[in-house]
C-alpha cells in the first residue's frame, strides 16, 4: 500500500483520480472499511481501486483517549498497539469509590501504531488533502462547508469530491471525516456548536504510569459530564468531558491534573457527537462521528466506528460484486445504522439524567451505589458492550438482498426521535 508522509507547501502537488471506492478519513471508521475491501475483485474480473483521503498523515493526529474492549483490538489482529489491559473499571464521586469487573476487559493503545497496522490490512492508494466538499453539476461546492449550491441528483453514476489538491471521483464516497460532516447534503440543516449535539473534551498526556482506569462524576471539574484517567504504559491520559457544548474544559482540565499531581503536558482535545445522525445522503455513506456513531455518556467511539466500518465495507464489497446496487447499499446501511437508534435514544436520556446528578452528590452517589450489585452491574453491562459485540469482526459480508421493483431510492429510514 503506497503511504505518503503529509505534504505541506508546495510538496501539495496536484492530484486528479478517478477511483471505485473513495473513503474520506483515515482513522477508525474510514480504514475499517477500506480493511473489508481488501482483495475485493469486480464483477468484471478487474481489481478493486480504493483510494483514502485524509488531511494527515495515517495515525498522525489522535483525537480521543484511545481506550477501548480488549477483544475488539485483539480480534481485529491489533494486539501489538495494545500499550495496557485492565479488567475492571474505577467510578468515584465525591463521597465513594466503586470498582466494577468488565465482562470484556478494557486496553488503552497506541494510536499511530494502531492505524497503520489497521492500513496494512487494506489496499488502498493513500492521499493527504484536505476536503472541501462535493462538486456539483454547476461545478460549485456543496456539503457542510460549501457556500451553496444545488444537491447533485442521488441516481448520478459518479461523485466527485473536491480538495485542496484536486479531484477525486468515484461512484461509491464515504464520509468518515468526523463531527462536521463535510460531505453532507447542502440542504441538510448541519447545526455547528456550541448548538450542536455534542460534547466537547480535552485531556493532558504526562508520563507516568497507573494501575487502574478511571472515571470521575464530581462537579469539582464538571457540573454535567465525568473525568477520566487512562494509563497507557509510561504515559497517563487525564481528561475532563462536558456534555454542553458551551462549557469550556481547559481549565478543569489543569485543575485535574493539577489535584492528581500530573504534569498538564501534551494536550489533546476534540468535540464529541452524542447524538445519532442519518448515516447516508445524497448518495454518500456516513460512518462513525460524521453518522453520530459515538455512543451517549460514554462517549465510546472507537468500538462504534470499527462496527460501522467494517459494516459498511462489506455493503460496498457487494456492489463492487455487482451482487447488489448502489442504492440497495444505501438503504442497508442506513437501516443498520438506525436499528440502533433505540439503543442511542435511551443512552442520551442516561447521559442527560447523569448531568443532572452529578451537581447533587448526595444523589449521585446514591444512584451509583443502587447499579453496583454485581446482578444489576453485570448485565448492564453486558448489555452495553453486547450491541456492538467483537463476533461482528468475523461475519461473512451478508448476501445480496431482493433486488425490489424501484431499487433507486436512496434516502435513509426516519431516525425515531432521540427524547
């Protein structure tokens, strides 16, 4: 797989490609899914040309704590990224700890090495430009930051995507480019924070090392959202996380480290979706925080990326199978994106309840202590990590689906209302 290292001034030489696959992003969702197009033959007997854009270097820049299910990591032949595993998760509140065995216990990883052994897994053509947006018939941007323009027609063949370096077109696109959802549709109302559905988060990296992975619910750093401290070998990840957009983090942030004696170096910091979004339009698939696949009050968004990557991978394999049509894949993925839908809602409705406990720490803690017998603890969860379970890595890309009589209707199922 030819890599290039991030161009900059004039080495940004011009780039002008016609592809089968284009995958916009190169972390989690983006490479899962050029992972399941690897070795992928078309029905013409011709080799699958896939082509991955992002504006980085593949691993170059991490934008979350890196922590997720250690058999996620293992199964997808990640292992050696793999810097810590602990089998059971810290909560304190103000007034008492509590520590909890995983059914599925956690890793904290490297990031950079993580991506580029999930890269070696594809084949793929790997470029770094920035991307404006799509191009439409009028040969104006359109999306998220375009400054208008019509929505090209869903049925259109090719798709071309304009970035800071060229063209690029492809019938199948993919925006896996995070929480701004550069590619969307013009007419899609893209609310941008503070008034987006999202969290914003920050943490510090020092070096030293700690035994255990946790979380904080104490109104000290954050009135409506936790704390965190994730050791990941000789280095330890200190964070705080709000689930309004309009509070600013860097300061509890250093008051974190600050109590816990870390030094507040290397910071890192990121906005989170906590809110489902339509995981196509416009004839363009959406995969991880450009979809909402980040999981409310955790903010988990590793192991939903993954998911939906590597489900959309296999959707894509089938077209270029000619075993399905491009529209059918639309409407597939959107409808496993939306299958849960249920499972998002009932995990803001959570995250909002726990924003407002934990000012009362009474409450809070109260509240905490009736989920921890180890009955009511175990299957919450493993209810949690059971609806994006580590078995999906091994599943077969499904069968072609019914071809229906009007196959050309590519709009994603109504998401039911998040509460």
């Amino acid at each position: 797989m030819p890599v290039r290292a991030t161009k900059r001034g004039d080495e940004r030489t011009p780039i002008d490609l016609d592809c089968d696959v284009l995958i916009c992003g190169a972390s989690f969702a983006g490479l899962a899914a050029a992972r399941e197009l690897a070795g992928t033959v078309k029905d013409d007997g011709s080799p699958l040309r896939v082509v991955v854009l992002d504006r980085y270097e593949i691993g170059e820049r991490a934008t979350s704590a890196c922590a997720a299910p250690l058999p996620w990591i293992e199964g997808l032949g990640l292992g050696a990224a793999v810097r810590q595993v602990f089998p059971e998760i810290v909560l304190r509140t103000r007034r008492k700890r509590f520590a909890w065995t995983l059914p599925q216990p956690f890793c904290t990883f490297d990031y950079q090495l993580l991506c580029r052994l999930l890269a070696e897994q594809g084949d793929f053509v790997f470029e770094t430009a920035k991307i404006e947006g799509r191009v439409g018939p009028d040969g104006e941007l359109t999306g998220a930051d375009a400054p208008g323009g019509a929505r090209p027609p869903a049925s259109e063949d090719v798709i071309t995507i304009r970035t800071d370096r060229g063209e690029v077109r492809a019938p199948l696109v993919v925006d896996a480019l995070g929480w701004r959802r550069v590619l969307a549709p013009a007419e899609e109302d893209n609310i941008q924070p503070p008034e987006a559905y999202l969290s914003r988060g920050l943490e510090v990296h020092p070096h030293g090392s700690s035994g255990e992975l946790e979380l904080f619910l104490d109104p000290t750093y954050v009135p409506a959202g936790y704390s965190w401290v994730f050791p990941a070998d000789h280095e330890v990840r200190v964070g705080v996380g709000s689930f309004d957009p309009k509070y600013h983090v860097k300061d509890p942030t250093l008051r974190l480290a600050a109590d816990l004696d870390w030094d507040p170096v290397r910071f890192q910091g990121n906005w989170i979706p906590h809110k489902l979004r339509p995981a196509t339009g416009g004839g363009i698939f959406f995969a991880g925080d450009s979809a909402g696949h980040c999981l409310p009050l955790s903010a988990e968004g590793i192991r939903p990326a993954l998911y939906f990557g590597l489900a959309l991978g296999r959707e894509l394999r089938l077209v270029a199978e000619g075993r399905q049509t491009r529209e059918q894949a639309l409407r597939r993925y959107a409808a496993l994106s939306a299958e849960k839908a249920a499972a998002y809602a009932w995990l803001l409705r959570f995250q909002r309840l726990t924003g407002w406990l934990v000012p009362r720490t009474r409450a809070v803690t109260g509240a905490v202590t009736l989920c921890s017998p180890q009955a009511i603890n175990a299957r919450a969860w493993s209810m949690y990590l059971g609806a994006f379970p580590p078995s999906f890595i091994g599943a077969p890309p499904g069968g072609a689906p019914d071809r229906p009589a009007d196959a050309g209707d590519d709009a994603a199922p109504a998401l039911p209302a998040a509460a």
